[in-house]
C-alpha cells in the first residue's frame, strides 16, 4: 500500500472531459467490432502523417553533425544526443508535441534516461534475462491496447523515419527492471493464502461502495530546483491527451510507475489504495476526463478516468470473437463501388455461407489487416447497437452476414458467450495487486540507491546546462 502523504487542497478545475468519451474494452477490441463512420476513419487514417509533420519541424537542421554529441555519462556509459532525440521523436509521434515544447522535452527525456540507464546497468549487472520474444509479446500487448494490427507499431515508426530499436530498448529496460524487483524481494514475493483471502474479505466488505478504473502517468522530479520545468512539460502532455493522443502509449513510453507496461493501467480499484491527492481527485472526474497534473511524494500524477462502478456489483455478458476482415482500396462509395470492393464483398459472402465454425473465420484471416481474435468483448460496450444486437443474437459458431464499413467488409463469429460479475476479486487478481504494492515500494528504493551511488556527468543538456539530480531524492516509484 502506498505511503500516505499530508493532504493538500485540490487545485482548481481538477480535471477537464476528453473530447471523445473513453472505449471501456482494450482499444483493440472495439477497432475490431465497431463500425465507425467515415469522417471518424479518414481523421484517424491522418494522424500519423500529421504526428509526421510534427516531427518535421522538430528535426533541427544541424541534426546529423549533432548526432553523436554526449548529453550524459553514466557510469561510463555515454547518453547521446541523438538517443535523446529519438525518444523525443517517438513522443512527438505518439502526442503530437511540436517544437515550442521541443526544449522541455529534451530536458526531461534526458533526465528519464539517466534514469533508464541506471536500471539497465543494474539488470545487467545481476544478469536478469530478457529475451526478443518477451520483446515481441510486449509490442503485441501494445498493438492490442492500441488497435494495431500485428506488425502496425514498427510500420508507424519507420513510417516516422523512427528505428523501432529505441522503442524495444526501452520496452527490455522496463521488463528487466520488473524481473529484476521481483527477485529483490524474496520471500515477500510469496504471498500467502492468510493474505490473499484478508484482500479478498476486504473487497467484499466494500459491497456497495464505488470503485473507479483508473489509468496512470507518473513522471518524478529528482530535483527540487527543477519541478516547475517538469511540471510545464507534463502540462505539455495533457493537452496532447485531452486532444486525442492515446494514453496508454504516452504511459508506456514516459510513466515510471510500474504500470507502464501495462499502457497506465491500474484495474479497478478503490480509492483508499490511491494516493490520497490522486483519490481526492478521482472521486470528482467524470468518466472520460484527463486530470490535471497532481502533485505526490516524488513527482506528478496524471490520471485518466475510464469508468466507474459499485463495488461488488458488475454483471456483464462477455464475448470470444473471431473476426476475418476483407479490406478496401480506398473509401467505399456505396452508390459506385470499386471492382475490388466488389471482390472482397464477394469473398466475404462466400465465407460467410460456407463458414461452419470459429476455427473456419480463424484460418481465412490468417495474414489480413486485423487479428482474428480481437480479445474477449464486452457485449454492453460495443458500439453501434446495430452490431450489439447483433452479436447478442448471433448463435454461437456460426459466422455473421458479410458487415460493411468504409474501409472494408468483415465476417464476425461468436464463439463463446458468458454472463459473469466482473466485480467480484478473484484469489489470483488479489494476489497479483498485492504484490504490485510491494514491487512499487522496493522499486523507489532501489532507484534511490542507485542514484545516490551513480557517477552522472550531464555533459551537454538539450536545452540548457543545469545541475545534475541530487544524489538520494526521493522518489515515489522507479
């Protein structure tokens, strides 16, 4: 649980409502099931090339004699410029910050890899493995989160002229150092059933109250002297999330919380396991909302509201799907279809009549556009009605009639429909969050150690010299 601090007065205007009310399933389910409308397609179809642009102007033009210049040491081991560009880079694809932000970035992209770097060291000096194939089920887990397709988040950096290694270097960082905190605790990493079943009898005894699903970013100030400067640059990040940027890919990029992995993600949970600042704001945002920046032990919060609930009350009929989807050239016109549109409506008729299990929807997808399987669905969440009532009444293992949207046509088959409380804890869930609590706790501490031990020579910050962190500040998570 974490540590609570002396409460302080919430700022006003805690939180503003995101422009677009917040997908309860994982992004890649909801891709994969709703049909949106043409203009919301041809926006989304955009914003990589205006991520692009961003990035553009952000390229100074010196950029290639600069590129091995030395932003930091530590260690021994050099930080350059050109790593500290290209996280910025990836940021601005992501969030879209353009160049008056540029400056702010550079300074705390720089200061997160310090960071960074003193956990890889660590890693390696304890030989904690991480392999290409964890690598590939972390890419996996974020093109899900985020509706991609398989392979979708490399294209969109290279697209940028971005090397994916600067992604996957950091998504082997964050894996080693969970892997790594794991093993620091030892026996405490054991949790026993007496504990288990007091977590779960707690739950329970919350029946009735509200429950909140909360994502999180949490960015440190190492240095006093410097938290007016972090906090602009996470002012920077919530206008780019309140303007559509996906929150969990800007967690799992800059959040040093232990959930960065996981997009934010903290599940559902209950106000009293939350920092105190964190939960006064919580219980005022409406779903959907960005909260401003929250300030705790150790540096800023921003928190994003998905849903809220009663705690122990959550029926919900949930769905197994596969999907095959047939894609188009180019917008459909329904008045003047393409001859190829035409083909692949066709082949999805076929599909659709011929079609006799899941297994049958599964193989005809194999290598198109969209994963088969777009995750267990929600039934009450799925956007239109047209396609809930749909898969409502769909039998299970037979396929749907072909279903048509702008960009292409898809057969849907329902494999399994199941109704269940999804608010009751199960054994496994509370043994999992309580020993997140613990890797949380021992992560700030370790870090602390590191930095109080670690050589740092900021030999050329972007924007303009300053001190290196103090030595053993405190901080909230690693």
């Amino acid at each position: 649980m974490r540590v609570p601090a002396p409460a302080r007065p919430a700022p006003r205007a805690p939180f503003r409502a995101s422009p677009r009310p917040p997908q309860v399933l994982k992004s890649g389910a909801m891709t994969a099931v709703t049909l949106p409308p043409a203009r919301r397609l041809r926006r989304l179809a955009v914003l990589p090339a205006a991520a692009l642009l961003g990035l553009l102007a952000l390229a100074p033009p010196a950029a290639a004699q600069r590129a091995n210049r030395v932003a930091a040491v530590v260690n021994g081991d050099v930080v350059t410029l050109q790593e500290v560009e290209s996280r910025r880079r990836l940021l601005a694809l992501t969030a879209g910050i353009t160049g008056d932000t540029g400056g702010r970035a550079n300074d705390q992209i720089l200061r997160l890899l310090i960071d960074e770097r003193l956990r890889t060291q660590e890693v390696a000096r304890r030989r904690i493995p991480v392999t290409d194939q964890d690598i590939a089920n972390a890419v996996g887990d974020i093109e899900n989160r985020n509706g991609l397709p398989p392979g979708g988040l490399r294209d969109n950096l290279r697209r940028a002229n971005i090397d994916p290694r600067v992604l996957y270097d950091q998504i082997r960082a964050q894996i080693g150092w969970n892997r790594l905190l794991r093993t620091q605790l030892g026996s405490q990493a054991n949790i026993s059933q007496a504990e288990i079943d007091e977590y779960v009898n707690a739950a329970r005894a919350r029946t009735g109250q509200p429950e909140f699903l909360v994502s999180e970013i949490y960015i440190p100030v190492s240095n006093p002297g410097q938290e007016p400067e972090v906090q602009r640059f996470v002012a920077d990040i919530i206008v780019r999330l309140r303007q559509g940027a996906p929150f969990p890919m800007v967690a799992t990029q800059f959040s040093q919380a232990q959930t960065a992995l996981l997009g934010g993600d903290l599940g559902w949970i209950q106000p009293d396991r939350l920092d105190p600042e964190v939960a006064a704001i919580v219980r005022q945002m409406p779903e959907g909302a960005v909260s401003n920046p929250i300030r705790v032990p150790g540096g800023f919060v921003i928190v994003t509201l998905r849903q809220k609930r009663i705690a122990g009350r959550d029926m919900a009929t949930l769905l197994t799907l596969r999907q095959a989807f047939f894609p188009f050239e180019g917008q459909v016109n329904p008045a003047a279809p393409t001859a190829q549109q035409l083909r692949q409506v066709d082949r999805a008729q076929q599909l659709s009549e011929s079609a006799r299990s899941c297994e049958a929807i599964e193989t005809a997808a194999r290598g198109g556009p969209r994963p088969p399987d777009p995750g267990q669905v929600r039934l009450e969440t799925v956007n239109p009605p047209e396609l809930r009532d749909l898969l409502g009444s769909l039998p299970v293992g037979r396929p749907s009639q072909p279903i048509i949207s702008p960009d292409g046509v898809m057969v849907i088959a329902v494999c399994a429909r199941e109704t269940r409380n999804l608010a009751e804890i199960t054994p496994e869930q509370a043994r999992e969050r309580l020993l997140r609590e613990r890797v949380e706790l021992i992560s700030r501490q370790v870090l602390r150690d590191l930095q109080r031990r670690a050589q740092i020579d900021i030999r050329n910050e972007p924007a303009a010299p300053r001190e290196a962190p103090a030595a053993g500040q405190p901080q909230r998570r690693g």
